[in-house]
C-alpha cells in the first residue's frame, strides 16, 4: 500500500504541476556551488544556505553550534514567459533532476503564472513509465496480500466440509461406558 500510495501522490503532484503551471525552455547561464549548513542543536535546528567562502565567518560568528556542511550544486537559467518577460533565476540542481548540466544547456522547464521565479523540472516519459510501474507494482501487492489474508479463511471452510465428509464414511462404533457394572452371571460359585 506504501508503494501505491507514494506513487499516487509523487504521480499526482507532477502532475498538478502540468495542469497549473506554465511550460518553458530555459537557458543555463551560470553554476555554482553553495554549501548547505545545518546545526544540530538540542533546542532547535537550523539550516542556512551560503556562500562556501563564509563558512568560516558562520562558524566564527555561532562557535557554540556544530555546524553540518554539504555543497549544493546551484544553476542560474534565463527564459522567456508566455507573456513575453525576460525571467533569471537561480535553482538548484536537484530541481531539475538532473545529476550535471553544464553552461548553454537547453531544459524544459514549469514555471507558476504569478511568480515566474517559482520552477520545477517537466515530467519526462521516463518519469510517468516508472511512477506507472510502481503504481502497478504496488497495486499488485495489495491485491495479492488481500487474496492471501482471505486464504486462510476459504482453507479452514474447506478443511470443515473435508472433515465432515470423511466423517460420513467411517463407520459408527460404541464403547461402553468405563465403569459399568458387571454383567450378571458372570460370577458363579462352583461346588466344591
């Protein structure tokens, strides 16, 4: 069920996106890497995004935090929308689900109608054949764990008709009772 449902909102959210967002081309015109910093404090915890450069002055500036620190690829794009308005922006990479890309590389992109700098990567075929595929899988799952909860049941109702009919063709046999009283004459007294 967690597969099938994972997929049905993963799927579903993608494919809101298309319904409510706009498409575009855009252009990567710069990279850059910013680092992540997270503190894990006892009271709260906090994330940042920075400069790698001041990491050092983050650090300097909060020496009772331990801080966390993970590099972040970021892309700066240029497209045009709908309307005819020049947009750049800066994503980061993870956002268009792409492991690399490079400066001039062309991405089909969704952005929002009232804010254009709002953006998210287009689904590609890949994408719906695998989100699909585990909709079904998971799908699949359920019914066969739903056909394997109700076995047990149909095996016992059977194993009862079992056991009735092979008590029909046993044949009937009494016991006496185990304390009974002793049939008369069986003791006689022999002359002497």
């Amino acid at each position: 069920m967690l597969l099938a449902g994972g997929a049905l909102v993963i799927g579903g959210a993608k494919t809101l996106e298309h319904a409510s967002f706009l498409p575009a081309e855009a252009k990567i015109t710069g990279t850059e890497i910013r680092c992540e910093m997270t503190s894990g404090g006892s009271r709260q915890r906090v994330t940042q995004l920075v400069m790698c450069g001041d990491v050092a002055t983050v650090k300097a500036q909060t020496p009772d935090m331990e801080w966390r620190v993970s590099a972040q690829p970021f892309v700066t794009m240029a497209f045009t929308t709908a309307a005819g308005g020049q947009i750049s922006t800066q994503v980061a990479l993870s956002t268009l689900n792409r492991p690399t890309t490079t400066i001039g590389d062309r991405v089909a992109i969704l952005y929002r109608a009232d804010r254009p700098t709002w953006i998210t990567a287009q689904a590609t075929k890949t994408f719906f054949a695998l989100n699909g595929s585990a909709l079904a899988g998971g799908l699949l799952l359920c019914a066969m764990a739903f056909g394997l909860r109700r076995q047990p049941d149909d095996m016992a109702e059977r194993g009862e008709c079992a056991t009735t009919e092979a008590s029909a063709t046993l044949p009937v046999v009494s016991s006496p009772a185990m304390w009974s009283e002793p049939a008369q004459n069986v003791l006689t007294p022999h002359a002497l």
